[in-house]
C-alpha cells in the first residue's frame, strides 16, 4: 500500500512525507522528551511548536478554556526562540526518519526573515510553516494573513531567505482565503496549510468577565471542522501547489474528508491534546479503510470527491 505524498515538487529539496498525517503547530510542543506518548516517527511529518526570534512567555492566564465541541486557546506563541531551537531540539530531530517541519511567527517580516535565515542549513530541519495568523506591528496590528498583499509580501520574502520547502499556514479569519492562497502560491509557497484558529471568547457571567486573560482567543477542535473542510474544498480548486487540511481532525473519518475534499495531507490539533495517540490511530484508520475498500494508493483518494 503506498501512503506516500509529495509537498515541495518544485523545491529541489522536496518533501516527502511517508504518510499524509502530521501533528498541527502547538499541540506538540518539541515532539521530543516526554511531550509524545508514541513512536512519532511513525507519522508522515511533525510540526513543531510557533517559533519566534526571541523566547517567548506566551499570555497571562487563564490561557485555555472548554467549548462545546472544542477549546479555546490565548496561549500566545509561547516558546524557546529559534537559537535554542538550533542548539536544542533540531540535533534531537537530526537522528529522527520523520521529517520536522519548523512552523515560525514574526511581529514584521523583517523577523520573518531573520528566522528563516537562520534556519537555513541546520540539520534536522525539513521545512519551513509560515503562520501569517500573527499581528503585524507595522500595519496597525492586523493579521499578515489577512488580506492578500500582506499574506504575498512576507511570503515572498521568506521565499527569498530560504532553500527549505515551505508551506504557509493561511488564517480562516481572511476576509478572501482563497484570494489570500492563490497570492501566497505566486508568491512562492510549495504548498499551503488550513486552517488556523478562528477567533472566538467566552464569558465568565458569574464574574461578569472574559474566561481568557487575552479576552479574546482561537477556537478549534470539532466545532470548525465543517468550516475548515469547506475551505479546504476551495482553496483546492483555487491552487495549483499541495493543500494541507487541519481543523477538528478528530477520526479517521475526518482525515479522509478533508483528502477527498482535496488535501494532499492532514494536521491533527486539538484532538491529540484529547487522545495524545489520536494522529496514530487516524493513520491507522486510514489504512484499514484502504485495506477494505481495495485502494492501494492514497493519492487516489486525493480529490476523490471533488464535484
Ligand atoms: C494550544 C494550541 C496552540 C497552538 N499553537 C499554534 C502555533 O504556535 N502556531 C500555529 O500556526 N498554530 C497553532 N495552533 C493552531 C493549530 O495548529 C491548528 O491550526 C488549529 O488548532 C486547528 O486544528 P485542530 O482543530 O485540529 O486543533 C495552536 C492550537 C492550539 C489548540
């Protein structure tokens, strides 16, 4: 049975993932130490936690909070920073067979660009994640995902920095997402991933008070999971480069709608912070449906329900 799927033709590098799923930025940390409950060298692809220039302490809590069908998040891209990335984790991931792919978050492009330039040529590193859900400072804090130019122009010059693969991680909270993907494709993204957290709150009404510190905050889990699929469905009729589906994969079931809706791969989020082992049974459900439907390769399903 062949799982096998290609995310960077184009790039002279590629990327080739042995199987389509792969854990979703955040919800893994480092995949390294104690943060994995399995052997995640079994997955197709390993994204690792938003990575800025500087260390990051994330917002002030509450940070997380339950929803019917899902969470959610204010963490705030807390992290360790791309040095200690490089000098940390990135030799643990040199010894791994599954690719790691660096998702990275900057306040200008300018930031943007000095991470993916340091980046360059470190072993271990496989490709790069562009998350555009983060405020531009120097556009009044609007998302760079937001709007096509601004989604195009801190695409175009990360392409320019770096030899790596790289998917841009587009934002549901775009006014135009498919305007928004095809710009960040002509700009130079091997592949696109979608979708990020939808911007959501909850209210305390006993304290009369926002639940999260930040007020505001990203909602995932199963509840987007139609919203993210129609995207999904979209964005693939709109591009030519790979597509990446993420948004409340939960099931097997799930995985393979969003494949047949056109992605070329899954993320999986918020259901591994439910059932740490959730990416592996979902590859595992993805093959048994194979098994018992006679499909032998998965870029067969690829599309299969596009109208
Ligand atoms: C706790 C948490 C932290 C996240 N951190 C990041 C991040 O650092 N960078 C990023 O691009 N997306 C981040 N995300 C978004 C997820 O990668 C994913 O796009 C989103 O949660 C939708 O998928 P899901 O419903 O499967 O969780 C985070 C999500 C959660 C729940």
């Amino acid at each position: 049975m062949n799982l096998c799927v290609q995310l960077a033709s184009q790039n002279r590098r590629g990327l080739l993932l042995a199987n389509p799923v792969m854990t979703a930025s955040g919800t893994c940390g480092y995949a390294d130490g104690e943060s994995c409950l399995y052997d995640i060298q079994r997955l197709g692809a390993v994204v690792c936690k938003g990575t800025t220039l500087e260390s990051r302490e994330g917002n002030i809590q509450p940070r997380i909070a339950e929803n019917n069908g899902g969470m959610l998040n204010a963490v705030g891209l807390q992290n360790i920073g791309v040095d200690a990335l490089i000098r940390e984790k990135a030799p643990v991931w040199n010894k791994w067979k599954v690719p790691v792919i660096v998702n990275i978050a900057g306040a200008t492009i300018k930031e943007y660009v000095e991470i993916a330039a340091r980046l360059e040529g470190v072993a271990g590193v496989s490709a790069l994640e562009v998350n555009i859900s983060c405020p531009n400072v120097k556009a009044g804090g609007a998302e760079f995902g937001a709007c096509a130019a601004s989604a195009a122009g801190v695409t175009a010059a990360v392409r320019k920095t770096t030899t790596l693969p790289m998917l841009v991680k587009l934002t549901p909270d775009a006014g135009d997402i498919i305007g928004v993907a095809k710009a960040v494709a002509a700009a130079g993204a091997d592949a696109v991933s979608l979708i990020n957290t939808l911007k959501a709150m909850a209210i305390d009404i006993e304290k009369r008070k926002p639940i999260l510190g930040n007020i505001t905050g990203g909602l995932s889990g199963p509840a987007i999971k139609p919203v993210a699929l129609a995207m999904v469905y979209e964005v693939a009729g709109a591009v030519d480069i790979p597509v990446v589906g993420c948004g409340g994969i939960t099931t097997a079931a799930d995985a393979l709608e969003f494949i047949m809706a056109g992605a070329t791969a899954v993320q999986v989020g918020t259901a591994a912070l439910v059932n740490p082992r959730a990416p592996l049974d979902i590859l595992e459900g993805i093959e048994s449906f194979m098994t018992e439907k006679g499909v032998n390769d998965i870029n067969q399903l690829i599309g299969a329900a596009r109208c």
